[in-house]
C-alpha cells in the first residue's frame, strides 16, 4: 500500500494546528507516530485477532465496536476500507508497540493531567482530531442535518460540565464555524477514560473538518492554513481565559 493511502485515516497537521497553546499556558501532548500504527485513542489492547498468527492474551478486548470495524489499537483498514497488511502480525509486535507508544504516552497524559489538577484544583483534557470532509462521500450527517465544521464530543454529557461545553461551543460559532454536539464523534477512549466530572476532571473531544485547512487528497496545506490556525488560537484563548476568570473567581 502507498504512503498516501495509508495516512487517509491520521489526524494531518492538527498539532500544527494547536501547536501556540502553550502560550497561553496549556500543556500539549503530540502523538509522534501515525494512527495507522498505532491508535492511543483506543483501549491498549483493542485487538482483532484474525490480525495476528499467534493467540492474544486473555485480557485483549477483540469484540470492541472499533474491533469489527477493522480500527482498533492496531489498525486492520485505512479510510475507504483497505486492507493494511498483507499477512499476519506476531502478538509481540504488537505488544513493542503497545510498550514503546501506547503506554509512555497515556502515562504522560496522566501524569499531565494530575499536575494541573494538584495546581489548579480542575483540570480540562481536549483531544483534538480530524474529520474528513462531507465533500469526499462521507456519512458523517443524515440527511437533512446541517454540516458541521467542528463537532464536540462529551459522551453525551458524562464526561465534562454542560457550561463548559456551551462556552467552547459559543467560541466556536463567534470565530465563524458551525458547531455540532456528540453527532457522529460522541468522544473516544481518551475522553470517556479521562473525564470524570466529579473529581473535577473535565473532558472533550473535538473533532475538525479537515477541508478546512488541507486538501484531503493530497494530504497537504491549504492555503487558508494559518488564517485556520489563528482562529484555533483564539478558540483556545477563549477556553483559557473562560477557566482563568473562574479560577481566580474562586
């Protein structure tokens, strides 16, 4: 398979795209190796076992939605439905890794997450994707719904504050995008395993229409691709001003 197909299904240039956060004093993790490798936004050991040639442990959760469809840890399709590989992995390989991405990053985020939460008493965990285009043939709306140029995804209300998400809503709708809530990206593993209201951990998905900002055939910037990463910016300004004002409220 061709490089090209198989980065149809990463998230291109999005830490490009919230790569100045750290201006306003956010904390940014980048996944540095493709999704098709390997996915962090999954359970560790999302495994589909007519992948591998050898038996998967006891513990690997083979029957996972994301399983059956052929995107689990590892995945077994790209984007348009093609196969990865042409034969069997060993569980090893998959297991190096699990070990050597999966669990320095998840530590990393947890690690992360509980300094600012030992600092500031709260914490907000966004994970930030890319959706393709409706333009390219997917089904990401009905027919009938309006498109949406960011969806929000809080697992339908369980994983972070309702005014939180109305405010990220609101700064996005006032940079000029459309804005949708957990329809068709409700939130993934990161935010369902990291957000937990009660504790005072708060968390989001947003998902981004990549026709935005790259054209999604040749995977490469579009012109407007700073125009874009400005207006991210000043979404992420928005959210960290909103928080700051709260905190020093309390």
């Amino acid at each position: 398979m061709d490089p090209l197909t198989l980065r149809r299904s990463e998230d291109a240039f999005v830490d490009e795209l919230f790569a100045d956060v750290d201006q306003l004093g956010a904390l940014l993790l980048t996944a540095r190796f493709p999704r098709v490798y390997l996915d962090v936004n999954r359970e560790a050991m999302e495994l589909d076992p007519s992948m591998f040639h050898d038996q998967l442990p006891r513990e690997a959760n083979t029957k996972s939605p994301r399983v059956v469809a052929g995107i689990g840890t590892i995945a077994r399709i790209v984007s348009g439905g093609r196969e990865v590989y042409g034969k069997q992995l060993s569980f090893a390989e998959a297991r190096q890794r699990i070990d050597t991405c999966y669990k320095p990053y998840h530590s990393r985020l947890r690690e992360m997450v509980a300094t600012t939460q030992e600092k500031f008493g709260v914490c907000l965990v966004v994970d930030c994707h890319s959706m393709p285009s409706i333009s390219h043939g997917s089904k990401r709306f009905s027919v009938g719904q309006p498109r949406a140029d960011v969806v929000i995804g809080d697992c339908w209300g369980s994983t972070c504050d309702s005014g939180i998400v109305r405010r990220v809503e609101h700064a996005i709708l006032s940079m000029g995008y459309s804005a949708r809530r957990n329809t068709p990206y409700a939130g993934g593993y990161t935010t369902r395993q990291y957000g937990q209201p009660g504790a005072g951990i708060y968390a989001i998905q947003l998902e981004i229409d990549r026709s935005l900002y790259m054209d999604e055939r040749s995977i490469t910037r579009l012109p407007v691709f700073e125009e874009v990463r400005a207006r991210i910016f000043q979404l992420a300004a928005a959210i960290t001003s909103q928080w700051s004002g709260e905190l020093a409220a309390e």
